[in-house]
C-alpha cells in the first residue's frame, strides 16, 4: 500500500466517514488479498469502529506472514479483551512480549490482570510500562485506576493522573479519575473542578454530570455555585523527582511525602457502588447488574478448551484423516501460495494460512498448537 493511499484512508476515518475507508482499503484487498498492511488498516479501522470481532480476523490475516510483528499481537490481544476473551488475549500478549517489551504492550498486559481484578500483577505490569516510557499517559492513567480500586490509595493515584495530564491535559480518562479520586477523599469541590474539566472536553459527559451532581448534593449548603467559575487545578507534581523518568524506582507506590489514607476516605471508597464503570472507561463484559450485594458471576464466554489430547490431530492430519482436511478446510486450494483458513482443532480458532506445497505448516495464532496438515 502506497503512503498517500495511507494517508487517504486514515484522513477519511478521522473526519468520521469510517464506511468510506473501509470500502477504499477493501478495494485495495480485492486487486491484493496479500497486501497485509491493508489487511492490518482494515483491522484497525473494524476495531475503531467497534466490530473487534472481524478486527481481529484482519490482524490474523496480516499475521499469516508477520508472526514476529509486536504490534499486530498487541492490537489483536487488545481487540480480544474488548471481546471479554481474557485468556486468549494473554496468549496474545505473551507472543507479543516475547518480541519487544514495550511500555504499550505491558499496558495491555496489566489491563487483563485489571479485568481479573488482580491487582498486585496489574500494578506491576503498569509500573514497569511507566518505567520503560515515562511519556506514556495511558500508563500513568491505569496505575492511577488501579491504586484507587485495588489498594484504596488515591493520594499516589491522583499523582499518577496527574502525571497523565502533564503530558496530555485533554486526557478526559484522567480528569475523570482523578476527580472521581477526589471525591473519594471527601474533598468534594476539588472533584468538582475535574469533573468541570471533563465537561469542558465532553460537555455531555455522562459519568462527569452525575458525579458533579453527587458533589454538589454532598456539599450541601456548604455549596457556593459562584465557585463552580474558578476551576483552577494546581496539579500535584511533587513525586516527579522520585518517579520513573529518573529511572530509579520501581515501586511506583513509593512516593516522596506519600500520605496515609483515612478511615473515612476508605469508607468512601466502599460506597461506591459502580467504581469499576467509574475507574476503567472501557466496557467490562460480561456486565453484571448494579446494586445487588453478591452479583451472580456470570461465565464468560470462551472458545476454549477442549482436551489437551485433540490437538494431536495435527499430526494425524498427515497420516491418512482424509476427513479432517475436509471438514476444518474452508477454501479450495486453485494453486500455490493460495490463502486457505482452518480451524485448529485444540481451541477451535479459525485463521488463515499459506500452503508452500502439499504439505502445510501451522502454528494457531491464538493458542500456540502448531503441526502439519496434507493439502491435496
């Protein structure tokens, strides 16, 4: 694919007409069904829009022949969490980590530990990205979450958001956060202020309108509505000498002048009936139902597993299983090089491969099986 026609395509989802994109990079994969780079824009377009699920095809498209390729595992591990499929997205990043530990990879890492509400992996996941890039306002944004929702510290979480609007002031994750933070200190004008902050990037907010309005009710007649006017915010950046940009710390919870929460803040924090939706922006599926005391866990759907013994039929493949080339095969092979799909047969993925021959090599891109099936 050409940069200009690049550039096209992505001018075009930006200003929102994403049907259009897609129908030019369509166009590009029906001269070229092996221009993997469009099979990789088509997949980022698909997710933006949010089809994660058709996304993710795309990507395995791409994999077919980029199998050391970071970036694919990573934004193919990220559509697989949006999917609620935690376990094959942490396949996906481990493939992706193997290649290069990068600071966006290990924030998709922690964001899996933070579903499973596994806070201690999540927060060392999140320390380690902000150790390896300090820039990375994501990171900062998801070890504020989880210092709040995991471990009830908001002084070192408001920190954290506050080192994510240092370097992107518009982050409307981090306002909210911060302000929902606040809140949780009973300091209810200071949360009034970010959550001002939101509504001045987002003047529909929904979670920033309801959150104001519970400041507001809180602070009752101590409530001066002339106040709500003066929304300057001096962020806390005190504990910039002793974060990760110096490269020397690895606790981030180890902050200069860090303070002791209160009984009363933790108290708070317990109140909080929807702190997940407050704290991670993104959907959580499957959603459980608010205001119960012991929401009934719902499984999560999964395509997997099936017993560790049936991922011998890859090797059976090349020993006379006529039937199993047949039915998992699911296009004609017209010559060499064709694209076929499969599906394997340990977690029942379907994905693309490449024959060279009449005898393919495979290795499932979402659970690792690999052996070999006679193509005639």
């Amino acid at each position: 694919m050409e940069d200009s026609t690049r550039r096209d395509i992505e001018r075009l989802a930006d200003i929102g007409d994403v049907d259009a994109a897609l129908l030019k990079v369509g166009a590009i994969l029906k001269e070229d069904s092996k221009d993997y780079d469009a099979w990789t824009l088509k997949g980022d377009l698909l997710v933006a829009s949010g089809d994660h699920k058709e996304g993710m095809r795309c990507y395995d498209r791409a994999l077919v022949k980029r199998l050391n390729d970071d970036n694919l595992w990573r934004k193919k591990a990220q559509a697989l969490i949006d999917l609620g499929r935690l376990d094959e997205a942490e396949r996906s990043v481990t493939r992706a980590l193997d290649v290069q530990e990068s600071s966006e990879t290990l924030v998709v890492q922690g964001q899996i530990a933070l579903k499973r509400k596994d806070f201690d992996a999540a927060k060392a996941a999140f320390d380690k990205a902000v150790h390896i890039d300090a820039e990375n306002p994501d990171a900062w944004v998801y070890l504020g979450e989880t210092m709040s929702m995991g471990f009830a510290d908001f002084v070192d979480a408001v920190r954290c958001f506050d080192q994510a609007l240092v370097r992107d002031p518009f982050d409307v994750r981090a306002w909210l956060n911060r302000g929902v933070a606040m809140r949780s200190t009973q300091d209810y004008k200071a949360a009034i202020k970010c959550f001002n902050r939101v509504l001045t990037i987002d003047d529909e907010h929904k979670e920033a309108i309801r959150y104001k309005k519970s400041c507001i009710k809180a602070l009752g007649d101590n409530w001066d509505p002339e106040a709500d006017d003066n929304d300057d915010i001096e962020l806390d950046l005190a504990a910039l000498d002793a974060s990760p940009i110096d490269a020397n710390m690895d606790e981030v919870s180890n902050w200069d002048d860090a303070e002791i929460i209160t009984d009363h803040a933790e108290a708070e924090s317990r109140k909080i009936e929807d702190w997940d939706d407050a704290q991670v922006s993104e959907p959580d599926p499957p959603k459980k139902p608010k205001k119960e005391p012991k929401p009934k866990k719902e499984p999560e759907p999964e395509v997997e597993e099936e017993p560790e013994e049936e991922v011998e039929d890859w090797d059976k493949a090349t020993d006379g299983v006529e039937d199993w080339d047949s039915a998992e095969m699911h296009a004609p092979v017209e010559e060499e090089g064709d694209e076929i799909d499969i599906i394997c047969p340990k977690c029942k993925h379907r994905f693309p491969v490449i024959p060279e021959g009449n005898i393919v090599k495979i290795e499932c891109p979402s659970c690792g099986a690999k052996g070999k099936m006679k193509i005639d």
